[in-house]
C-alpha cells in the first residue's frame, strides 16, 4: 500500500495528462488548419492541368507555325533562284563566252 498513489497525486496525473491531450489537439487543430480539402486540391489539379494542355497546344502551334516560315523560306528561295538568277545567268553568261571568245 505505500507504492499506491493518493488521491491527490492521481489528480494531479489526470489534470496532467488532460492539459497535454488538449496541447496535442490544439497541435492537430493547427495542422488540419492549414490543410487543403479534397475538393479544393481536385479543382487546382484540374485547373493545373488544363494549364498544361494549353501551354502543350501553345508550343505545338508554334512549332507549326516555325514549320510553316520554313517551308515559306525555302519556297521563297527556290522561287528566287529559279526565276531571277537563273534567267541572269542565262542574259550574262552568252555575253561573257562572247567577250572571252573574241579576245582569244
């Protein structure tokens, strides 16, 4: 009977473990305070990933599009040598055989 706590020491022990209960519930209160729902984090996933899908369609677009200036550059030189050096090549190179012609 002398390693038996009193009474007052029991109570002392509850108030003690009752203040450290509260302590931690105020702890987990304050967690869950900064928590996000599950809602709220299926709205921003969503959100998120829309996001990239547009910057993907973004980036394909442009893609296309440095596809397409290629394609129009190439056109453009093609068409430039085919119709204005060409025919030049064409005027000045009788005129040069010519020229070298009569001097030999």
């Amino acid at each position: 009977m002398a390693d038996e706590p009193t009474n007052g020491e029991l109570w002392r022990l509850i108030e003690t473990m009752r203040s450290d209960f509260r302590d931690d519930m105020g702890q987990l209160h304050g967690q869950l305070g900064r928590l996000v729902s599950a809602d709220v984090y299926a709205v921003e996933k969503a959100a998120m990933a829309k996001d990239i899908a547009d910057i993907v369609k973004a980036v394909e677009a442009m893609q296309a599009q440095r596809t397409a200036d290629v394609d129009r550059i190439t056109q453009t030189r093609r068409w430039l040598l085919a119709s204005v050096i060409v025919p030049m090549l064409g005027l000045v190179l009788p005129v040069v055989l010519f020229m070298a012609g009569g001097k030999a």
